[in-house]
C-alpha cells in the first residue's frame, strides 16, 4: 500500500487489519506508473518530498496484478449549491451536506427530515432533540481520538475478549452484543475504549463480540481447558477451507502485524454473519494468546522489488479519464490563452463524461497553476446536478372524473 501523506488517514483498526495480513506499507510514496500488456502486472511507485513530488532516484517497482486508487470523495451537491444561488429554500444530508462515515449521514438524514417536516406542518424545530442529534453527528463525523494501550489481563484463568482497538473512534456495537452486558463503552462517550468487566467470570465464550467487530479488533482466550496453551478465537474475513488448515501451524501477529510465533488451528467456524467472517480457533502458548491479533495463513512469497523501466512522457498521462483526455490536450489549450473549463470542454470532450467533471476539474486546475495562470482568471466548468428523467404526466392533476378532458 502506497500512501502519499506521512501517515495513514482513517480508523487505526483498519491499517492494523492490512498489517496483520502481511502487506507492506509504504508512506510518504505515489504511484508513477501502472504496466502490463491485457492486464496490470507491475506498478512503479516512489517517495514524495515535502511538496508530494515523486524522487525519481527512489522509484521501485513492485509485480502485482491491480491497482486501486483512493482519491477521497466530494459531494454530489450542484442541485443543493445551484438552488442556493436562486434563493430556494433548500436542505442538505448525507454525503451532499458532509463527506463523513456511514453513521454520521444517517443521523444527518434525521436531522434535516425533522426539520422539513416542522417547516412542512408550520410548526417549531424540536430544538433539544435536533441539538442532541447535532451532538451525535459532531462525534460520528469527527477524526479519530487518542491511542490508549491498556494493561494486558494479569490473571490467566476463564474466559476472556481482547481488545485490540487502542484509539479513540466513534464505534461500539461489541457493548451490545455481550449476552451479560460485560463490555462497557459509556452510553455519553461513544468514543470510548470498550472495558471487559467480568469480576463473577460470567463470560460463556459465546465471541459474539470477537464476530460482531467491523475492525476485526476483538479476540477470545480461553483458559479453562490448559492455562499454559489456552484457545486463542481470531475473526478472520478472507476465503478459507477448513478441510486445508485444520492441524496445521501458522505464523500469528500482534496487532502491529509483527510476527510472534506460531500456531495450530483446531478448528474453524464459517458462519453468514458479518460478510460471512470466520471464527479460527488456534492453540497457542500461553506467552503470547492475549498479543495474537490475526494469522497469516497464506505464505506467500513477497514480490520481488525490480528497477524501474523507463517513465512516460509526463504530458501522455490522462486527465478525463472518461473521454481518454491527455494532459498534453489539456496544456496546449491553455497555453493557446483558453482559461474557461467550458470552452476546453467544448473543444476536447474533457469533462463530458459520466463522472461529470469531478476526476478531470481538479486535476485541469492543477495544470493552470503549473502554467502560472491566477487563479481568478479561471471559469470552472458549469455545475451538471445529477438528473433524473420524469414522464411529463407525472405532473398533471389526477383526473376528477371521467367526463373531464385535460388539454
């Protein structure tokens, strides 16, 4: 994985699940190219400096049989934007009101819903209930908190979960899969670091929880049977035979993906639940049950790192990759003295696709600032709100019967 800034963006629980799966991380590097003949068989990456421009004299290149680019998201909010400007009164939720996670635009959506059906009724704004759904999305929608590594578990009886989520995010769906309510996550901080309270040793092993975490986060150590080689029950979500692994060893990680030693699955469990995860259960030395955090059955050879070939000629690199658009196309339009994004639409194709502009726009506009054209001499493209065709009749008054005729 290629990141271009110094660090991984989003949860810690989901770089951890890349790690643990044995995939190197490569921050502070860009993507130069992509080769093959039918399909992807090598990419070209290299380091940035401080201004994200790729060293050259760091590139390497890495065989692999695909490439997906995450470039982050941008709302699809014209029609919100062009009614503004005509003076509508207009609301926004979701992805078109804040590019947030999942939870945060459902609570978005009830928020605008109560208050379109106040304005709707002629009736005041729920002003508490709104403030506090307005708290709740402030939380859902925020960046991730503090790491807190807790201390490990001392005593090496019963029965246990192990939380392998260390910071704060806004997540707790293990707190209410816990058939005894022994996993605490305070109900006024959702970001909090979930707690195993047990003190009467109530936990049946039943790793709803180990199951249940979207972050993979969650192990079981069982030390009823032998507290010197408890059972360690790991999620795991990638496709696996039972018939292949059971009684085979396996290398095991902690939750920084280093390898700790090794492992024998006893058995494994396939369930529907949760994207069909697995449950795998292992039996390990007691020294090292409470760090595993994930297995790396497949043993794959890591790929081989080769020179570069030779660079593409940076003006070949397409910028609308909807209408196959060079950035060569593109710079000579503007060195022709064609500022306005609508005119070099007009004359090469370039934001006429699906996409609506949003790949090509910003990558048009780093161009012009390449070519030291200020930024107010620039007309960006006219904003296309996402449309849907409907029937004319749908807007004729229901007929008020039969003998009436409508023109």
């Amino acid at each position: 994985m290629a990141e271009i800034l110094p660090q991984c963006g989003g949860y810690r629980v989901h770089l951890d699940k890349i790690k643990r799966l044995g995939v190197p991380i490569h921050t502070s590097h860009t993507i130069l190219r992509a080769d093959g003949s039918d399909h992807v068989q090598s990419v070209t990456i290299a380091r940035v400096d401080d201004l994200f421009n790729p060293i050259l004299d760091s590139a390497k290149t890495i065989p692999c049989d695909g490439v997906l680019i995450a470039a982050g998201l941008t709302p699809v909010d014209e029609f919100f934007q062009q009614a503004q400007q005509f003076g509508f009164n207009t609301y926004a939720a979701g992805d078109a009101q804040e590019i947030a996670e999942a939870s945060a635009a459902i609570v978005s959506g009830q928020i605008t819903a109560k208050r379109v059906l106040s304005q709707i009724d002629n009736s005041e704004n729920d002003t508490q209930n709104i403030q506090n759904l307005e708290n709740i999305r402030k939380v859902l929608s925020s960046r991730p908190g503090n790491i807190q590594v807790t201390e490990r578990n001392k005593k090496r009886e019963g029965v246990l979960p192990i939380f392998h989520c260390v910071q704060e995010i806004p997540c707790n769906p293990c707190s209410g899969l816990c058939v005894h309510h022994l996993i605490s996550i305070p109900s006024d901080d959702i970001m909090a670091i979930p707690d195993f309270i047990d003190p009467e040793g109530k936990c049946i092993g039943c790793a709803q929880c180990v199951i249940g975490c979207p972050g993979l986060a969650v192990t079981l150590v069982d030390y009823r049977t032998d507290a010197l080689f408890p059972f360690v029950t790991i999620p795991y979500e990638l496709p696996i035979d039972k018939n292949d692994v059971l009684g085979h060893s396996y290398p095991v990680t902690d939750r920084d993906g280093r390898f700790i030693g090794m492992a024998e699955v006893v058995n494994l469990t396939q369930t529907t639940k949760m994207n069909h995860t697995s449950l795998i259960k292992l039996i390990a030395s007691a020294e090292i049950a409470e760090q595993i955090a994930g297995i790396q059955v497949k043993s794959e050879t890591p790929p081989s790192i080769q020179d570069f070939p030779e660079l593409p000629i940076e003006n070949e690199t397409i910028i609308c990759r909807c209408e196959r658009v060079s950035a060569k196309d593109i710079r000579a339009l503007i060195c022709d003295g064609i500022h306005d994004l609508n005119l070099i639409k007009a004359i090469s194709r370039a934001g006429m696709g699906a996409c609506g502009g949003k790949t090509c726009e910003p990558l048009i506009l780093q161009i012009m600032k390449e070519e030291g054209i200020p930024p107010q001499e620039v007309v960006p493209f006219s904003k296309r709100p996402l449309t849907i065709e409907i029937p004319v009749h749908t807007f004729l008054e229901p007929e008020q019967n039969d003998d009436e005729t409508h023109e």
